[in-house]
C-alpha cells in the first residue's frame, strides 16, 4: 500500500518542515555577527570576510527558483531530506575551515543547499493543512521566517563571545540530524509529485538565472563600498545582468517545461503578493538591520547586547503568529496586511526619535510592536497570495515568491547602509557650518577640551586631541541624525504599500478558505 500525507498528522509535517526553515533562516543572520571575528581568525580583511555572506546568498538565490522543478524531477522528500544533508555537511565544513577559500566554498554549497527549504517546506505545509487552517500553517511557518532572523544577532553574538564563531555554525548540525528524521517520518509527496514529467533540465536556463541573480546580490552587497555607478565593474555587471535577465525570461515563456514558470505571476493576487512581499522584505530587513547597528556604531554595544535590546521583537511576532493565524479565516486578509503596514510605519516613526541618551530598553514597546506588525503582514499575505493556485503550482510558485522577499530584502539593507553612509556625509558638512573658528561655542569647547587633555597628554598635544574630540562629537550627531533619516523613510516606505495592498482581490475568510473576489 502507497503512503501518503495524509496519514502523518498536519501538526507534526509542520514540526518537520518548520526545522529546516528556522535552520536556514537562522544561519543568515547569525554569521553576519560573527564577520569580525572570522576576519581575524582566517587572516583576511574584512571587505574579504564579507564574501563570506555573498557567497552564501547568491548560491541560496540561483536555487530558490529552481526548487520547484527539482522536486518534480527527483522528489519533493528526497530533494528536501538531500538539501538538509548537504546544508549541515557544509554547516561543519564552514566551522572546521582553516582558510578563506575553505569556507568560501563550504558557505557556497552551504548556500545551494539551504536555497530549497524555504519553498519546500513552505510548499509542503500549504499542502499538508486542509483549506480552513491554511492561515494557522502559515503562521506556525512564519515563526521560523520572521523569528530567526530576530534571534540571529542575538544567538550569534552569545556563541561568538562566549565560545568561538565556528559555533555558529555548528549549532546547525543537531537541527539538521533532528529535521532529517522527522522529515522521513512524517513528510510523504502527493500522487502529482510522484508522477510528475518535468522534462529535461534546462543547462542554458539555469546559466542565464546564475548569471542575473548572481550579478545582482554583488552589487547589492559591494555596490556601496565601490560608489554604485560610479565603478566601472558595476556599470558592465548592471549591463550583464539587464541582458541575461530579459533573455532568461522570455526563454521560460517561450518553452513548454519552462525550468520556472512565470506564467503563475497571471494570477493577480500572487503577482501582488510578491510586489508586496518583496517591499515587506525591504522594511523588515532594513529595520532589523539599523537598530542593532545603531547600538553598536553610536552607542559602542557589543553585538550581543545589542541582540538583547532588540530581541523583544520576536516576543512581539511570537504573539502575533496564532492570534493572526486565527483572523486569516475570519477577517478580510487585506486589513490585516494593512494593519501590518500602517503599525512598522508608525513603529519606524517612533524610532526616528532615537538620541544619544536612550537606554537599551527605550523601545521596548515599540520593537515589540514592530514584530507584532510583521506577523499581521507575512501569514495573511502567504495565504492570500497563494490561494488562487492550484496544488501543482504552489512549489513553483513558492520559490519565486521566497526568492522576491530575499531579493527585496537585500535591496532595503543595500539602500538603507547607503542613505546612512551619504546623509551623514551630509549632515557632517552641514553640521560643520555651526563650527566657525571664530565662533563663541567652538572656542569655549576647545579650550575646555584643551584644559582637560593638558595634564594627560601634555600642553603641546592637547590642542590637537581637543580638536580630535570636537570632530568625533560632530561625527556622531551626524550620523545619529543620519539614522533618524532612514528610520522616516522606512516609514514612509511601510505608508506607500498601502495603496497596493488594497489591489489586491478581496479575501474573504469563509470556513476558514481564502477566495478572491
């Protein structure tokens, strides 16, 4: 007798699936703490210990589309128990690394590996729930989406100070051993799985995608550092990708097996859903990567305080995943996702009131709120999104729809580092008009910063470390300030998406199903 899903209970499929999700979500935040510290231990610099994050996230890239395609050719479990395989193999192999090119490649297969457990698991557990508590699953999925990279920072910074950074990827292999057993016991593929003809892979496909994807998440991530346009590297690799991106496309809709089928964005709500998906990976991610950077750069915390002051967020989406899981079957989806919208607006605004006297728990309502609204807008936007689909057309369909959110996020933290690092060039030439030697105020705070120095440094030097002091000052308000700018556009950002979200067909809760009207 064939088994089937529908014998393991809903509930524990999403335990098994929900692992692998927080596993790789976790993974990309929690090595960003640790870049410092795998900098010195491998003797590189840190623009090269930087690689080791793009590496990982352009491998991740090229697979999240394909995943769909992959699952029918070799099996959803399978692919998924094999991802899980090669992303904790390549999970040691990161830790063990004893040189630079070792864990660049460790963290590029890393990458590849953990590029398909977003979708599958995503794919599986819309599948595995039957219509009316699709809301619920989605919430339960939302945890390990929206939660880890919360807790990330936080995880990494306690296992980088307190025992070594190679933990940080250690701590992936029990989640990765645990994940694989439940997943063989629990999980099984539906009969269109089993008998799914995907056709041949598709070589020149697949290069076009690596070459445009691969293009762009370098120049997201190197972009500032060499001036954007004004580099020449950056000027061809925008060309590169422009080209291989409109070829790539209008190959998949000319084949009859495309590798990705685009012709799923002709359902209006899920075209919508990843337009919004996408802007929505650009606040979260934005917002999730300015606080922390704020206590650290301004305030001198250490990453893993930092973690800690910001870590009330995910009390806040913890709360919201049942609550809003609950109201997907209840409520017209379009004002919860609304609602989610207008709150990270409102949040961004109160945290653009931010100075140098706050503590770390200043905004603790308001960072509890900010994960609150990520919950409202994720589980009703992955529910109405894709409720127009077809069960044949939810793997593929949720790889592109993973892939849009990362892309959008790498977009936000790519403007956000770049509106900070100019508008405090900014405010720092501004800021500099109130310093007029002659000035009362100028005058007063160097001989005071000379007065003081005098007896430390001696008379001859204390002049100059008394100016030292007056340019340190004036960097650090401008780019508190610079800070306060990016905190209203990310609001402004979040306000924006409202019109659009009401585009959206309406979702109407009845028996727990979503239709659009």
């Amino acid at each position: 007798m064939t088994v089937t899903k529908q014998q393991s209970n809903p509930w524990l499929v999403a335990m098994a699936v929900v692992l692998p999700t927080f596993m790789e979500v976790l993974d990309t935040s929690i090595a960003s703490v640790a870049l410092p510290y795998i900098a010195g231990s491998l003797s590189a610099s840190t623009d090269e210990a930087t690689w080791v994050l793009t590496s990982y996230l352009v491998a991740n890239a090229i697979v999240l589309p394909v995943s769909g395609w992959c699952a029918q050719r070799f099996g959803r479990k399978r692919f998924l128990m094999t991802c899980i395989v090669i992303f904790t193999i390549s999970s040691f192999a990161c830790g063990a690394a004893n040189s630079l090119f070792m864990i660049l490649l460790a963290r590029a297969v890393q990458g590849a590996g953990g590029g398909a457990l977003q979708p599958m698991s995503q794919a599986i557990l819309l599948e595995s729930f039957p219509e009316e508590k699709r809301g619920q699953a989605m919430a339960m999925y939302g945890l390990g989406v929206v939660v880890a990279p919360i807790l990330g920072p936080t995880l990494g910074g306690y296992l980088t100070d307190m025992y070594s950074w190679r933990w940080t990827f250690y701590i992936n292999i029990p989640i990765g051993i645990i994940a694989l057993i439940m997943i063989y016991r629990f999980v099984h593929d539906p009969d269109y799985i089993r008998d799914a003809k995907p056709g041949p892979l598709d070589g020149i496909g697949l290069g076009l995608l690596a070459t445009w994807l691969g293009c762009l998440q370098i120049i997201l991530d190197k972009g500032q550092e060499d001036d954007w346009f004004g580099a020449v590297w950056i000027r061809w690799a925008t060309a590169i990708l422009l080209i291989t991106f409109v070829a790539f496309v209008a190959r998949m809709l000319r084949k009859t097996r495309p590798l990705v089928n685009l012709h799923v964005f002709l359902h209006r709500n899920f075209a919508l859903g990843c337009i919004l998906i996408a802007l929505f990976g650009g606040c979260i991610y934005g917002l999730i990567t300015l606080l922390p950077l704020f206590y650290q750069e301004v305030l001198g915390y250490t990453a893993f305080n930092a973690g800690i002051a910001v870590s009330p967020r995910g009390i806040g989406a913890i709360v919201a995943m049942p609550i809003i899981g609950i109201l997907t079957a209840k409520l017209d989806n379009r004002w919860l996702i609304g609602g989610g919208f207008l709150l990270f607006g409102v949040c961004g605004i109160w945290f653009a009131h931010i100075d140098l006297a706050i503590s770390p728990w200043s905004f603790t309502w308001a960072i509890i709120l900010s994960g609150f609204g990520s919950g409202m807008v994720f589980v009703p936007m992955s529910t109405t999104a894709m409720a127009g689909l077809a069960n044949e057309e939810i793997g593929n369909a949720s790889g592109l729809y993973n892939l849009l959110r990362n892309v959008g996020g790498g977009i936000g933290i790519s403007i956000t580092n770049t509106l900070l690092s100019r508008h405090s060039q900014m405010h720092q030439t501004n800021l500099v008009q109130n310093l007029a030697p002659s000035g009362r105020m100028y005058q007063q705070q160097l001989s005071q910063g000379t007065a003081a120095l005098g007896p430390k440094i001696g008379d001859a030097m204390a002049g100059t470390g008394a100016l030292g002091q007056i340019y340190a000052s004036l960097n650090t308000q401008a780019l508190l300030l610079s800070y306060v700018d990016d905190f209203h556009y990310l609001a402004l950002a979040s306000f924006a998406c409202l019109p659009v979200v009401f585009l959206l067909r309406k979702a109407i809760g009845r028996k727990g199903v979503v239709h659009a009207e």
